[in-house]
C-alpha cells in the first residue's frame, strides 16, 4: 500500500538540489537516506539542509553508520548490530508512513 521512489546518488558534492526540489514539490510524505559512512554531517544532513531551504515539511529519516567507534567484524553481522539491516531499514521507515 505504499508508492516509493528511488534516486541513486551517485555522487554527494556536488549536491543534485534540482532533483531534491523535484522530489520535495511532488509531495513525498517522507524522505530517507541511506549512506554506507557516518551518519552525523554526512550525505543525509547535506540533503536535509537543502530540503530545508526548499521548505519541505515532510519527513526525513537519515540512515547511516553512528558516530562512535565500530569494531572490526563481519559486514552483516555489523548492519544488524547497528540498525542497517534491510529489516531494520524497512521497520526505521514504516511507522513514518502512516
């Protein structure tokens, strides 16, 4: 029962803020980012300080790794640790959405 859309960001700097304004003035409920770095002043923050100035009132959820020490370990073992999962991304968005 959900529509979502999906932009692969191929690059952070510099930022697509056209594309950012197109997504933002179709009225997307919420918005999420997804990045494989540090979550604190990465590529999430950038897009919601520019959905900011556009004056989007939706939602935004940045997903990303925290700001603390992450031991070595196995890669899948780590995202579910730490909330990346596809589970735990998906169960992050759904109570966004209603």
């Amino acid at each position: 029962g959900f529509s979502a859309g999906v932009v692969n960001a191929r690059f952070v700097r510099p930022l697509d803020r056209a594309l950012l304004e197109l997504q933002a003035d179709r009225g997307a409920a919420v918005i999420v980012t997804l990045e494989n770095a540090v979550r604190d002043g990465g590529f999430g923050s950038a897009v919601e300080e520019a959905l900011a100035d556009f004056g989007y009132t939706g939602r935004i959820l940045r997903v990303g790794w925290p700001n603390e020490f992450v031991p070595h370990g196995d890669l899948t073992t780590l995202r579910v640790r730490y909330g990346l999962a596809p589970e735990a991304v998906f169960a992050q968005i759904t109570p966004l959405l209603s």
